[in-house]
C-alpha cells in the first residue's frame, strides 16, 4: 500500500472544495506581486523509512496550524478488552486556569482566574506500515503535536505508555527517573496502576506505599521539556494504536520511542517532584470555572 495517495486524495479534495466557490478566471501574477506574497503549506506530508531499529516505512501529514486551548473531558477509556482497559482515566482536562495573581506557567504571569491554556502546535497524524510485498499491512498509527506544553490533568486508575517525570527520593536526595508499576510493584509500561521509584538501590513496594503511589496522586502534570526549571515546548507528546510494537521517531529527529502494543500515551513533562509529595497526591490545578479544589465530584 502506498500511502503517498493521501497526499493526492487531500489535494484533489482541496481543489474541487476551491473549485466550488472560486469561478473567477486566473490571471497570472507579477514577480513584484509574487514577492509580496508570504504563507505556510497548511498540509505536510513526509514517506520516509529511516527510522532507527525499525524495518517499517512510515508517513506522516501535518497541518500548519497553532492551537491554544483549554478542555474538559468527563471519562476516557481506550483499548477496554480482555478485563481491562489500556488507558483508564476520569475528569481529564488540557490547560487550567490561574488560582492566584502572579501564577507563572510557561514562562508568562497570570492573574487569578486568567486561563492558562494548552499550547500545541503543527498537529500531524502517522502511520507506519510494514511493506513485506507479500502482506502489506498498517501496523500502527499515531496522532501529537510537533510542539506542545502545558497542563494534563486526569483522575487516572490504568496507563499505558510513558510518563517522563523526575522522582527524588527524600532521603538521599537521588532523582530517578519515575517508573510505572502495577499492584505487585513490577515495573510495566502496559496498564500500569501506580507511579514510583524502580531501582535496586531503593525499596519499592506498592501495598505498603514504599517509593510507590496510585497514579490518581499525579492528578495534574505539567507537558514539556525542562530547561534550567523552565518549561519549553516538547516534541514528544502523543498517542498511538498499535497491532504490534512499533518505534516512533520524534519529529526533531532527536531520539526513537518504542512504544508498545496496543495503545500507548507518551507524556513527557518537565516536573521533578518529591516522592513524599507524590506519595500524598500532587495538588490538582484549577480545571473548571468554578474551583473545586480537591472536591472533584
């Protein structure tokens, strides 16, 4: 299958979408008129099968457009099969909004009650194919944002994927890279239910709380890349589906993510927290109107 059809499907539908309000004649313009002309493609795609580690032939299309925004979701559930659910996650919300004058969130100062959205820009969607010409199949897709940051916050009982936090432990002050376990404090990157600490040099254990906490303690996490304790935009913000495991390239070509079977949510932050604070639930950020403070119901 050659997916550069796409690109010639989303052409030809712009061009009867064109044909169909714009009858005037063309006329052809001068170079001096040409120059003054700037603009942006509003639709990019790239064939390309380079990907380190991966035999696979992928395409990605992007539309040149920015996003701010600031949502509500009640319920998200995806990949429910099999007694249990890929991602499992209530009250989810992109962006927030400021609880005090002066709040400082992606480098700008808020006022109290000023919205403080989800910044994303260049959405694309990408799929990657294996070409064995004897059965060419999809084997994945995924959709992100070449550059987001900003606030994710969920009430969240199964993940699948990828946080990428900072963890420090309170007593020797080491920060380790957060680990997803499940309820046996195994580390696992499919439908994990706790977040923690996994290292041979600590004790983790998540029935006594050990280096371990529910994944409802992380309620709101900040998306982006850290930058001396500044928040850039990132890269490597998405979600994909997948038949198999499948290595995604970032879009800045700077590293591959191997994500895995099923659907899988790579959530890169910029925080560092500690491990007793995550232990006693991050405070949730502001998601409605009307601030419910820890009463989320």
């Amino acid at each position: 299958m050659n997916y550069t059809a796409y690109g010639y499907a989303a052409l030809t539908v712009l061009s009867m979408g064109i044909s169909a309000v714009a009858q005037a004649e063309l006329t052809p313009m001068s170079d001096e008129t040409m120059g003054e002309v700037t603009g942006q493609a509003f639709m990019e795609i790239e064939n390309f099968n380079n990907v380190t580690g991966s035999t696979l032939d992928y395409t990605r299309m992007t539309l040149g457009m920015e996003v701010e925004t600031r949502v509500n979701i009640d319920d998200v559930t995806l990949g429910d099969i099999n007694s249990g659910a890929d991602l499992a996650a209530s009250r989810v919300a992109l962006g927030h909004i400021a609880r005090a004058d002066g709040a400082e969130y992606n480098g700008q100062n808020y006022l109290a009650d000023e919205t403080v959205p989800f910044e994303a820009a260049r959405p694309y969607l990408e799929l990657a194919e294996d070409p064995d010409p004897t059965n060419p199949r999809l084997v994945g897709f995924r959709m992100g944002f070449e550059q987001a940051r900003g606030s994710v916050s969920s009430v969240t009982s199964s993940f699948s994927g990828n946080i990428g936090l900072k963890i420090t432990d309170d007593s020797t002050g080491v920060v380790y890279d957060a680990a997803l376990l499940n309820a046996n404090s195994q580390a696992t990157n499919y439908r994990a239910t706790h977040i923690g600490i996994d290292d041979a040099a600590v004790t983790t254990d998540c029935a006594t709380g050990a280096n371990c906490a529910p994944l409802s303690h992380a309620q709101s996490l900040i998306v982006g890349q850290d930058n001396n304790g500044a928040t850039d935009l990132t890269s490597d913000f998405f979600i994909g589906f997948h038949a198999e495991d499948v290595p995604w390239q970032s879009p800045a070509g700077a590293n591959v993510i191997n994500a895995g079977k099923g659907v899988y949510l790579n959530l890169p932050t910029s925080m560092t927290v500690n491990m007793s604070d995550l232990a006693t639930g991050l405070s949730r950020l502001r998601t409605h109107q009307t601030d419910l403070g820890t009463n989320l119901f």
